[in-house]
C-alpha cells in the first residue's frame, strides 16, 4: 500500500540556476520528516509513496518528470517549472 505524504517545505539548491530542489519535507503525526529528492524519486518509482501539496484548499499530486536527461519533481499542473514546490518554505 503507498503511504501518501504532504509536503510543506523544501530545500534547494540557491547556487543552481534553475533552483533545483535538494529535500522535501513535512510533519506527520507531530513527526518532522524530510528526505532528499533522488530518494522522493524512488519511493515515487517503488510505489512505496505518493507525495501532495497544498495550493489554496487543493490537494495537488507531486509527480516525477524528466527534462534533458534529468529526472525531478514537480507538481501535477505546474508545466516546466515546479512553482507550487518552489513557493514552499525552507526546512530546517
């Protein structure tokens, strides 16, 4: 069974042009959690999570796509650019 996840805050990479996310994070259940984005990839993969945000009172999936050879995150409606990722917090 795939446990499903809320993100609510990332951690990128400032010195990247393309400000590419290094973490993702969140609490659940009082718990802080955070992991890095190739491990977000592969539990994605492995079916083992599903990851969402919220924008506004929309739950929106966090999906994986791939763009010159690269493989990132990015949520459902966002296009090219992960936006609703990117608009998150920084963890601690």
């Amino acid at each position: 069974m795939t446990i499903r996840r809320q993100v609510g805050c990332i951690n990128r990479d400032r010195d990247n042009p393309h400000e590419r996310i290094i973490n993702i994070g969140g609490i659940d259940n009082a718990i802080r959690w955070k992991m890095s984005e190739k491990d977000a990839i592969a539990y994605i993969d492995n079916h083992q999570y599903s990851f969402f945000v919220y924008v506004g009172n929309l739950s929106v999936d966090v999906i994986v796509d791939e763009r010159n050879g690269r493989r990132y995150l990015k949520t459902k409606n966002d296009g090219e650019k992960p936006d609703n990722l990117l608009s998150l917090p920084e963890c601690p």
